[in-house]
C-alpha cells in the first residue's frame, strides 16, 4: 500500500468527484482568459465609436465574467474539502490496518510520538495537499499556458521575451524547492520527536512535579524545539524570498513593455486595446507563479508527508496466520520447545527454554527485570516468534493462529488498565454481543465492583481509584473465559487483602485453564510451579 494508491482507488470510487474537479480545472483556466479579451475590444473597438450602450454590455459582459469565476471558485473549494476529507479518511483508515497488522517489534523501534506523528501531521499535510496545493498548481499551471497563448496571438515578440523569462523564474523556482525540501523533511522528522516529548511529560507529570525537575525537562524540550525551530525558519527563509523576486521581476518587465511601446507603438505590433490587454495578461501570468511558489511550499510539506507515510506502510507486517486449525479447547496444551529469543540478533533474553503445561496447571515466573519474564509472555500468546524453537498450543504455533482463536484462548491481565471510552459492559465484554448483562454483573460481584450499578454508563477513570480499575482488567479476562490467563503483575497496584481476594477467584476459576503469572502474589496461587529465570 502506498499514498498514491489510497488517492488512485477513491478516485476510482468517485469517479463522478473526478470528473467534476477536471470541468471545474478548464472552465476556470478558460474563463480567466476572457477578461482580458474583452478589454481588447473595449479600447481597440468601442471607444473609438462612443456607443455607450455598447460599452455598458460588454462592461456587464466583463463583470459577468468574474462573477462566474467566483462561483466557480466558491464550487471548486466545496469539492476540494469534500475530496480532500474524503482521501485522508481513506489513507487514516488504511494507516490503522497497517497499524493493526505490524510486526510487533516496530513498535520497540519507534516511539509513541512518531507513530502518532504519522496520523497526525502527516496525513493532514496530505490534506492541505488536495484542499490547497496539487489542484490549485494545476489550475495555475493551465493559467500559465493559456496567457502564453493569448500572448502570442497578440504579438510574437512579446510571447518571446514572455518565453524567456519563464525560464528564469523556473530555475529560480527550482533553486527555493531543492532547499525547502530539504529543510521539510528535516522538520517533519523533528515533529515526532516534539510530539513525543510532550507525550512524555504528560506520561510522567507526577514524577515531573514530585522532583522538581522542571529544569531538565525544559532543557529536553528545548533542544529539540531548537532544532524543530532552525529547520522551519530555513524552510520560511526561501518562502519570504521567493514571492519579493517575483514581484519585482513582474514591475520590471512591464514597466520595460510600457516603455518601449510608448517610444515606438509599431515595435511590438500591437494596437493600443493590444497593449492593455498584454500588460493584463502578463499581470495575470506573474500572478499563478507567485501562487505557484506558495502552493510549492504546501507541496514540499506534503511530499515529506506522503514520503514518511509511505516508509511507514512499508514496515513489516506479521506473517500470515494459519486459517484452518482445529482446537481442542477442553484439554489445551501450551508448550515451550528449546525456544531461544533475541530483540537486537544479539543479545538472548531467552536461550533454549523448555516448558509444557496443560489444564489446570500453573506457573509463576520470577526474576529481576529483563530476565524475560514479559517476553516469554509474549512469545506465548504469539505476539513475537521465536529466533529459534518453538511455542505451540496443541501443535500449532501459538504465532501463526488466527486472532479469532486466540481470543478464545488467551486471557491477558495486565497491571496497567486500558480503556477506549466505551461503557462499562463494553469495555469488560470487549463488545463482545454474546455476553448478557446478568453475566456482567455477576463477574463484578466476583471481582469486587458490586458497587456498580449500571452497566451501561460510560466508564470513567476518574470514578474509580487505581486499585479498581484494574479490577476492571481482571473481570474481562473472566467474563471471556479463556483458557490461557496470563496475569503481568495484575496485583501490582491492588493492596494485599483485594490481592487476596482477586486469587482467591482466580484459584476457583482455573479448574479448567492454565495459569501464568509474573512475580506480584503469585506464590498465593494454589500449587503454583516458581521457574525463576535468573537461574
């Protein structure tokens, strides 16, 4: 998948959207070549003869044709809004299937602030794109060719010296563009790092103030802010430049046309009606090429956009789940198979690791961090695959099993709450439709959370302490009833009487299901096997 593709495959989809915005790119490159026709005929034809009445159509004639570019304009920002929101909907939601279908060690590669970048401030970058830049240059572009063609039809010598100019100001445009380029690809890179930053100071606002240390925070920040702010001015430097020279290389050149033609009138071979109507278009031509220089910076934006987007659909996918696998959810069997892990090809967190558990039993891993213990997790419930070894639930690779049966098999309680602010029946049955609300209410009894009332409110994290809410964990990997749980420190920040209570529950509801648990009150488990990595 590409950006180009996302804008291909709507456009196929839109295709009346497509035709519209081509009608509207000629009716508006046709209609601003009219006006100055008309002033031709005004001065050349009708002021000569003083028909009044005469002067007033074509006066009418010429307001008309304004007003029809204005509408025209009004239509063409209506359809580029609906376009542009309409593209970038389709590439966010072709961004979150990759998203979804990324090797999980991307995520260990990048940070929160980069791959929130990427939806962000590139994808709107894209916007601007459509609502601002690439049409509008086409538009302009098509401008540029029809007043060079007016131009000629008035006089080839003054289509000349127009031709030779162009030239310059496209070299000198192609000059601004290689440099701003370069500065926007540095300042998009930069962007994640500022997103990430202030993430980070959010994440850790309570150590931040408990500390005091704002001091070095604000030194971080402001390195990076630093660089963030060097890139920009450089990019705005050749911007401001840009559209001064224009404006001055315009001035010159008509005021030498103007010149020339009033020291000798035959020079250019143009009539006087001629001569306004060329000094109309050549205000004209100056005009899209200022326009272009700024829709160039919208551009330059937006394909340092489009090229990080496009780096990051080509991160690598997990490989493709098996389809047809067949499990024996009463007697399940997970097993570690001389499996040996390795995040940087280097150093082995895991090394030839053997293990089989089945129904009922129960395991609680020990060790300091960065022994393994999350990672043996993970390679269980099939996030990571083994650098060698295997990990497999009844035979099949626990890595390659379809999400749908590892929704069944596996349970996940982890010490940190996560909730994507849907109603307390949503998020503890994962909109799982099958789940009734009397099996809701009677989990939240069992958990402790009898206190609630309504099921169907939305759940706020403010309304609970933090203890309760990962209660709220521990009640959705009952409610699913998998067969696997795994409990990640679960009891972390509950005190000792709920940490209890909660194994408590877990010892009455693993008769059927096998039991992994990291350190946190995992020796309360009944018949609990201690495997400490360290050794």
């Amino acid at each position: 998948m590409s950006v180009f593709k996302c804008i291909t495959n709507y456009f196929r989809k839109h295709l009346f959207l497509f035709l519209i915005t081509v009608v509207i790119l000629i009716s508006v490159t046709l209609l601003s070549l009219v006006p100055p026709q008309i002033l031709r005929v005004i001065v050349d034809e009708i002021l000569e003869t003083k028909d009044v009445s005469k002067l007033f159509k074509f006066a009418m004639f010429y307001m008309l044709i304004f007003v029809c570019i204005g509408i025209i304009d009004f239509l063409k920002e209506i359809l580029l809004v609906i376009i542009g929101q309409g593209i970038t909907k389709n590439i966010k939601l072709k961004m979150l299937n990759k998203l979804n279908n990324m090797e999980y060690l991307n995520f260990t590669k990048y940070d929160s602030g980069t791959l929130e970048s990427y939806f962000s401030n590139d994808v709107d970058a894209i916007n601007t794109l459509i609502t601002a830049g690439i049409v509008s240059m086409a538009i302009d572009l098509l401008k540029i060719v029809g007043i060079v063609i007016s131009i000629f039809y008035f006089s080839t010598i003054f289509g000349i010296i127009t031709l030779f100019v162009i030239p310059l100001i496209t070299l000198f445009t192609l000059f601004v563009r290689k440099r701003m380029f370069k500065a926007q690809m540095k300042n998009r890179a930069l962007e994640g790092s500022v997103n990430n930053l202030v993430l980070e100071n959010l994440d850790n606002i309570v150590t931040v103030k408990s500390f005091r240390i704002y001091d070095k925070m604000k030194e971080k920040y402001g390195k990076v802010l630093d660089g963030h702010y060097k890139t920009n001015q450089s990019a705005n430097f050749y911007d401001a430049l840009f559209s001064p020279v224009m404006q001055i290389v315009r001035t010159i050149l008509i005021s030498t046309i103007i010149i020339l033609s009033s020291y000798k009138m035959s020079l250019f071979g143009m009539s006087v009606g001629m001569l306004v109507a060329s000094v109309d278009l050549l205000t004209n031509l100056f005009t899209p090429i200022e326009s272009l220089g700024m829709e160039l910076q919208t551009i330059q934006k937006s394909m340092a956009g489009i090229r990080r987007i496009d780096e990051f659909f080509k991160l690598s996918n997990d490989e493709s789940k098996v389809k047809d696998v067949e499990i024996d959810y009463n007697n399940v069997v997970l097993k570690f198979e001389n499996v040996c892990y390795s995040y940087d090809k280097e150093t082995e967190v895991i090394k030839d690791f053997n293990l089989e558990l089945s129904t009922n039993d129960k395991v609680t891993l020990k060790g300091r961090s960065g022994s393994g213990k999350s990672t043996l997790f993970k390679l269980a419930y099939g996030l990571i695959k083994p650098v060698s070894g295997r990990v497999t639930i009844n035979g099949y690779d626990t890595y390659y099993l379809p999400n749908d049966i590892k929704r069944k098999v596996f349970g996940i309680v982890y010490q940190d709450y996560f909730f994507s602010g849907g109603t307390i029946k949503g998020e503890i049955t994962l909109l799982n439709s099958e789940i009734t609300d009397e099996e809701v209410y009677n989990v939240l009894k069992l958990v402790g959370l009898d206190r609630i009332k309504d099921i169907n409110e939305k759940l706020l994290i403010t309304d609970y302490s933090t203890g309760e809410l990962s209660l709220f964990n521990i009640a959705r990997a009952i409610i699913l009833d998998s067969k696997i749980l795994f409990l990640d420190e679960m009891n972390a920040k509950i005190d000792q009487i709920s940490a209890n209570k909660i194994i408590s529950v877990i010892n009455d509801i693993s008769k059927d299901k096998i039991i992994l648990s990291i350190n946190h009150y995992g020796n309360l488990l009944e018949n609990s096997k201690i495997i400490n990595l360290e050794k």
